[in-house]
C-alpha cells in the first residue's frame, strides 16, 4: 500500500468517524429533555406544620428542600462549593476539559473513582434532566445539556439552580435544608467553618456527613478551606483559622414526638382535600390550631397518669435476666447511647475531628467526688438497668444504668405484686423487694435525683437508735454514692386526651394514645367506647326543658322493668314463647337514697334516678339532644341509653360538653387555621375537625335546621283567608320563654339550660364524683364515667375558658381494675394537664346570662333554705321556676288548712 492511499484511507477513516459522531451529537440532541428556564424550576419542598405560637412541629415532604433565592445566598459560601466542585464555574463555558483529564489521571493512578470532573453545571443538567445512569450516551448528554444550559441561563441562575437542588445528607436537599438539619440556623447565620463542611458534602454525603462521620467531615472541611485559600476566596490565615474552630453539628431533629397523632390527623385531611402531591412536594405551610406547651403537658400528663394506673395492677415481670457480663455490657452501652441521642441532639467537632461528647468505652467506675448522673440522663428519664443486689434487711435494690449506679427504695415499689384486678393495689402490697425482683433482672426504671434519699430507712435508723443509743447501721452503702430511682415498666392501658378553647375553638391539644410508634390509632377521634356516666348530663339537659329544676325530687328506689321479645322454643315446633326479660337497674353503691333532688342525682351520679328521668322524657328526647349537641354515633333507643350504653368517640362527647360549657352555642372544633402556598397565597382557612366527619353530621345537623325554620314560622304572624280553617299551631305551652329553637342556628339549647346543666356540673365538683378536680384551684364544672366492669373510665371538664375530655381503657376491651373509675384513672391526667393549661390563663366566672336568678336552698327537700336548713346550697334557676316557700311555711299553710271552718 502506498503512502498516498495509506493517508487517503486514513483520512476518510477520519471523515467517516467524524461524521459519525456527528450523526451521533446530532442524534443524542434530538432526543434531549427541553430545556428549563429558572420559572420551570420547581422541585419538590418540604410542607412545614406549625402551632399556633409558631413553633414547628412537623413536616411532610418526598424530597426535605426549602427554596433559597439568590440575593438570601451568601456569596461566600457559593465561593466555598466552587472550590469544593468547580473553582473556574464562572469562566468555563460548561465543560472544563482540564479538570476532566486530571479527574481521569487521578482515577487510573487510583484504581477507583477518587475524584470528578462535572463542571456545576454538568452537575444541575444531570440532577434536572437525566437519569442516573452511569453510560457513556448519558455522559454525551451531559455535555450537550450543560453547553445549551450555559447558552440559556446566567451563571447566578446555574448556581441558584444548584445549590437549591442538590443533595447533602441526613434527608437535606439544598443549602437551606442543610443549613437547619445541620446547624439549626438560617443561611444568613453560617461562618466560614460551617460553610466549608457544607461545600464538602456532595461528593460523598453519607461519608463525609459530620453526624457519623466527624474525622471524615472535619477531612474534607480543611480540603474545602485549603482550597478556597488556593483560589484567593480567602486568605491562609482566615483558612487557618476556620480549621482551628469548633463546629458544633446536630442531629436531624425528631418531630415524631411533637404531637404525632394531631400531625396525621392533618396529613389524612389535608391529602382528601388538597391532594398528596400538594402536601408533600409543594412546600405548603400548615399553620395549626395546637398550643405546642399545651400539648407537651398533655402527653406527658397521659403517660404519667398510665404508668401510675398500670402499677396499680401489679406487676408483670422484668424484660429478662441477664447472667452473662457481656449481655450486661452491652445493655448499658445501648441505654447510654439511646439516651445520648434523645438528650444530646447536638455534638462539638474539634479541630482535630474529634467529636464532643465522645462516645467512649463504657464507664462504670464513679469519679470521685463527680455527679452520680451524667449530663446525659438527668432527672425525669426513663431506661433501663439491670440488678446488681437485693437487700430485703433495708428494703433496698441496687441496679445499673448507662454509666451510672442507682438505689430503688421499697417505698417506691411495694406496688409491685403479682398483677391482680380483682384486689385494689393498696391492699396487696410488697414487703420486701426480693418478692419482684432478683439479681440480673433487666428492668425499666425512672431517674428521680441524683442523690438516693429514703425517709423510710432514715426512721428506720431512728427508732433502731432509740432502743439502742449506741446503734451503728450495718451493710447500708453510702447513699450519696447512688442516684435515686424506682421500679417502672411500660403500660398496657391507653388513653386519649382532647382539649379546645371554647372561646376560639380551637384544639389545643390532642392525643391519641401512649404511644404513636407502637400504635397509630388515634383514639381521640376513631375509638369507640361506651361513656357510662359521662353521658347522663345530656338527659338531665333534655329534662330541664321538659319541665324539670334543679330542685325537682325524684325518687332513688328499687325499679325493675320488664320487656317482652319473641323466641323460638324448640327448632322442631313452630310455636313460638313470648321471653320476658327483666331490667333492674341499680347504683354504684348499690344504696338507695329514697327521696333525691334533681342536681344531687346527677351530682352523685346515681343510676335509678337517671333511668326515671328518662322514662319521663322519653328515649326519643334524650337522643334527639344527644344528637343536637354533638353524637352522631349510633344510639341504643332503650332506657339503658341514660347510663352511657351506647358507643361514642372522645370527640363526640368532648363536643357535647363544649357546647354546654359555650351557653349551649355550637363548637366547632378547629385544627388548621391557615394552609398557604409558597407564593403566601391561602389555600385554606379556620378547617374544622367537623369536616372529617361531615357524612354522618350533615342528616342530623339539616334535620335540627328543619325543625328549627319550622318553629320559627309557627311564631310569625301570617295573613290568611278568613274563610279558611285555622291554621294549627305550636300549643301555647310548648312555647316557652326560651325555646330551644332560637333564631340563631348555632344556638343548640338556651342558655340559660345551659348555664343550669353547667351549675350542677361544677357542684359535681364542690359536692360530688368529681372531688378531686378541686386540685385544680380554681372554678370547674365536670362529669366523671365508669362502664360496667370498669372497662373503660371518663372525665369530661371544663373552666370558663378550657373544655377537656380523656377516656382511659384497653384497645382490646378488658377490665382496668377493680375500683379504677373516672374519678381514679382518668381524672388525675385532666388536672394535670388542666393544671398546666390555666399557668398563663386568668381565672374568671362562668357567664350568667339573662334571666337566672340563685335561690338558696335545702339542698334535702329542694325548698328555701329556713333556719333548720342542715345542708344549704346556693343555686341558679330560670326566672320563675325557683321554689318560693320553706319547709316551715308549707307547713304552716296545712296547718291553717285543717284550722279553717269547713261548714262555710
């Protein structure tokens, strides 16, 4: 072959080849994605879920990214991810050949993939545009996409693009979320260091995250830093300084703790509503109906409040027994580090990498004269230990924690019986530890001071020493060498708290159980559960209007009602026998009173007298205002229906009361006051709770509103035919001075009804079941609820300004324990929440309204209180319905009757 064919050949080979990466370009360009503008930028954001006060406390999101214009970036750190990335970003026309072939040399001398050579806008194009597919066409399309991006965006927009949508660990997406997941601070508040362990993330985020890996981030912070010194971004001595300062790093904060159940609440609402789509990637922000201290006291208020109920019944065991030290170990390393995480969110990362508390190998050897507890397990905590002795001499256990050694005192755990709910805890209790525990025994326990204190075993001591004067203890260990715990384990009950303001309606607190990651049923809005006496105030509600008083009497006797009902005798005949089923109602002291007034009935809570109230007015009544006032569960048309038979939600029956507690005004609860999209444009406001449940409220709210048009009309005067019939009316005497039709739809009953139900509510209180509400200290109207077998137990409260209603029981109906009514299991949580909920509330009256008048009264007979009078209470009445003569005058009055001539 000659030379001259040889270069001919060699030359076509060249013409040919370009020709076919041109056809190739050519081909590839055809088929790529079109390209974006800086409007068509729209990622995917996090939705932030605020309180009421403004604090956060929750997000939904796909991808976690919070949007960071341009002009809120701070040029310095755009300065330290060109180091990191692309220093020449703002000179190349998208593709930097040099920083290729170094990146290439790098790797082949490496092995492996040590270092990149994507400009930042190679690294947008394929963030945006392309698939993350590793192939030589995807790289081609890289290329072709960042020169056409370069040919249709500004650098400014690149960067803007880039640094909104690129991924930096721990969930973030973008500066900005990077900057909060990190450092707990906005873009505006970063230094220098914090910049630089920012710029080093993207090459490797889960390597180089200063969470878990501090040495690797500190790393490739001096990396970034030296390197920005390299381009004159900063001086060396500023370099030198950054990596000479502390950098204090966060975990990602936990939101699944805030208020889980009222966040899901919201989430399921707001994808009926909104779409999923909206929620999670749109970046909406939620602003809640939640006061955040409102709602932290309420969980902890419900889990106090189980854990003291479940002690009550025994206990069941420890978690295991450990005999092996290396199983010790390794409990205590685990608590320690769990208990790190929960109370140490943040960490110190040194100039030499080193993070700040380091999680050293444990120890167990107390420091002389140090805390017997760490920083990281203070008072209040609950973990794990395991028993290391038993002293029944001195009723003491030894156990312990993390790095820490604690005492248990007998005094703390002589609940701790073999679990029985047939006996009541008080008498059954433990006389010595030995009984529940013995040496290995893992167990729950709570922190309760960093000194072990016992007045037990110090009167113990004291009276040893007054036998003896000369009396020296023996074997008891040097207390203040010991942290003070107690027994705990995890309930088995659950509970659900639901608090509004009846002034603003809105829910201020809502929990649905102990807790939301062992279980996501919220029971403050899906069980449902007999209410036993919670629901007696609606009928004596209905019976105020149907001519009842406060001091009506009814009479507490046996009663005994029989009810016929087909059965079938035999399969074989076709006969059938006519059943009679008896009914005997009876009270919870299983007493009778005889004679009883109408507000001391409800007061006591006394059975017989409800059911005869009820007969009275009838069922249909009773469950006609149950209906108005907020139930829309179904209902048990029988007389059983005034002892709390039938089944309802916590939120039913907390509206019932609300709208008692308002003057018989309808609440409608409120959980989000605003959603807004990211232009600040509102999408939503003032969303009622209401609307979940709008299927089964909508019959019985346009049935009420029916009724009320229709009793309305009856009242205006109308021009007829005179030769027409007349038109039948509503009977005088059903009109009374305040109907419960009024021309305020809101307006369920008068408020004057309102206001009496809620007088003989608060003496439930001063007088009745409700007693220890009183610890509250101040005004408060209540009404306890017990089902049979002490299933479940209520307590349903309100003050002027709070209503708040909690159920206690078991998912699994099952009894709670003998004497475990709603003045012992659920009471205590609603006074201390309540009592945490009023800290910044002033106390005031409940509103009289027109028309009421208060008589004093004998609050045996129901007549004006006389100066024989044993018990005397003050009472409100509608005007003209309060007694107007004493025992003494009735008296007199049949005294002159039989005195008179009755010839005349």
């Amino acid at each position: 072959m000659t030379i001259r064919r040889f270069i001919t050949l060699g030359l076509a080979s060249i013409f040919v080849g370009i020709l076919a990466v041109g056809i190739l370009v050519l081909y590839i360009s055809s088929s790529l994605p079109q390209m974006i503008t800086v409007e068509d930028y729209k990622p995917l954001l996090v939705t932030n879920v605020y309180a009421k006060g403004g604090e956060k406390i929750g997000e939904f999101f796909r991808e976690r990214r919070i949007i960071a214009p341009r002009e809120e970036i701070p040029d310095l750190l755009i300065k330290s991810f060109m180091a990191a990335e692309d220093a020449t970003f703002y000179e190349h026309q998208g593709i930097n050949f040099l920083a290729i072939f170094r990146a290439f040399i790098a790797n082949l001398r490496a092995g492996r993939t040590v270092q990149g050579g994507s400009t930042i806008t190679q690294q947008v194009a394929k963030s945006l545009l392309l698939s993350p597919e590793r192939t030589y066409i995807r790289k081609i399309r890289e290329v072709l996409l960042a020169y056409q991006m370069e040919a249709h965006l500004t650098k400014d927009q690149i960067i803007y693009l880039y640094l909104n949508q690129i991924y930096l660990g721990q969930g973030a997406y973008g500066v900005a979320a990077a900057t909060e997941t990190y450092f707990r601070k906005k873009l505006k508040d970063l230094t220098l260091p914090e910049m630089a362990i920012l710029a080093g993330l993207p090459q490797a985020p889960s390597r180089y995250t200063p969470v878990h890996n501090p040495s690797r981030a500190k790393e490739r912070q001096r990396y970034v830093l030296s390197r920005m010194a390299e381009e004159n971004f900063i001086t060396a001595d500023e370099a030198k300084v950054a990596m000479d300062t502390p950098v204090v790093v966060y975990t990602r904060e936990d939101f699944r703790d805030k208020a889980p159940y009222f966040l899901e609440t919201i989430r399921q609402h707001l994808v009926q509503v909104l779409g999923e789509k909206a929620l999670l990637d749109e970046g909406l922000r939620i602003y809640s109906s939640l006061d955040y201290k409102k709602q932290m006291a309420a969980q902890d208020a419900l889990r106090e409040g189980l854990r003291s109920l479940d002690k009550r019944q025994g206990y069941r065991g420890p978690l295991k027994n450990l005999s092996d030290t290396t199983e010790i170990a390794q409990l205590l390393v685990e608590t320690r580090d769990n208990l790190f995480d929960d109370y140490l969110p943040m960490k110190t990362i040194r100039p030499d990498g080193v993070a700040i508390p380091e999680r050293e190998p444990l120890n167990l050897t107390p420091k002389p004269n140090g805390p017997n507890l760490p920083e990281y397990a203070p008072p209040g905590t609950y973990t794990k230990g395991v028993v290391t002795k038993i002293d029944d001499e001195w009723g003491l256990v030894t156990v312990r924690f993390a790095e820490a050694q604690g005492l248990i005192d007998l005094e703390t755990m002589k609940w701790a019986r073999k679990p029985n709910p047939n006996v009541m805890s008080r008498y059954d209790e433990i006389t010595k530890p030995s009984v529940a525990l013995k040496v290995g025994d893992e167990i729950e326990l709570k922190v309760l001071a960093e000194k072990f204190k016992s007045e037990r075993i110090g009167k113990m001591i004291q009276e040893s020493r007054k036998k003896n004067k000369k009396y020296q203890p023996e074997g008891l260990p040097d207390f203040k060498a010991f942290a003070g715990v107690q027994l705990e384990q995890a309930p088995l009950v659950e509970a659900a708290l639901l608090s509004f303001d009846l002034d603003t309606q809105d829910i201020l607190a809502m929990v649905g159980g102990y807790d939301f990651q062992t279980s996501e049923f919220n029971r403050s809005i899906q069980a449902v559960r007999q209410t036993g006496s919670a629901f007696k105030p609606i009928v004596y509600t209905a019976a105020l209007d149907k001519g009842f008083t406060p001091a009506s009497v009814i009479i507490d006797a046996p009663l005994v009602f029989q009810e016929e009902g087909q059965v079938e005798e035999n399969q074989d005949l076709s006969g059938e026998r006519t059943d009679i089923k008896k009914w005997k109602p009876s009270n919870y002291s299983e007493k009778f009173t005889g004679e009883i007034l109408f507000r001391n009935a409800l007061i006591k809570s006394l059975n017989v007298p409800t059911v005869k109230i009820l007969e009275k007015i009838g069922v249909s009544t009773a469950a006609s205002y149950a209906k108005r006032l907020g139930i829309f569960s179904p209902l048990n048309m029988d007389l059983s229906l005034g002892l709390g038979s039938s089944s309802v939600t916590l939120y039913e029956i907390t509206k019932v009361y609300a709208n008692i507690a308002r003057l018989g005004k309808r609440i409608r609860p409120v959980f989000i006051r605003k959603v807004e999209d990211q232009a600040g444009q509102a999408l939503l406001e003032n969303v009622s709770l209401d609307d979940r449940f709008k299927e089964s409220m909508e019959p019985i709210e346009t049935e009420f509103e029916e009724q009320r048009l229709n009793f309305l009309s009856l009242q205006q005067p109308s021009v007829q035919d005179p030769n027409a019939a007349p038109a039948e009316q509503t009977p005088p005497a059903a009109v009374k001075q305040y109907p419960f039709y009024s021309n305020d739809p809101e307006q369920l009953i008068s408020p004057q009804t309102a206001f009496l139900m809620t007088s003989i509510l608060k003496g439930v209180v001063e007088e009745g079941t409700g007693r220890r509400a009183r610890a509250l200290d101040r005004i408060s109207a209540g009404k306890t609820g017990t089902t049979n077998g002490y299933y479940d137990a209520w307590y349903m409260g309100f003050t002027p300004q709070i209503m708040t209603g909690v159920w206690v029981g078991s998912d699994k109906e099952r009894t709670l324990g003998r004497g475990e009514t709603g003045a012992s299991a659920a009471l205590p949580i609603w006074i201390d929440y309540m009592k945490a909920a009023h800290a910044d509330v002033p106390e005031k009256n409940f509103p009289v309204p027109p028309d009421i008048v208060f008589v004093s009264i004998d609050n045996e007979n129901g007549h004006l209180a006389s100066v024989s009078s044993k018990a005397v209470v003050k009472q409100p009445f509608l005007e003209g319905t309060e007694p107007k003569s004493n025992v003494e005058e009735t008296k007199s009055t049949e005294e002159n009757f039989y005195k008179e001539d009755l010839s005349e």
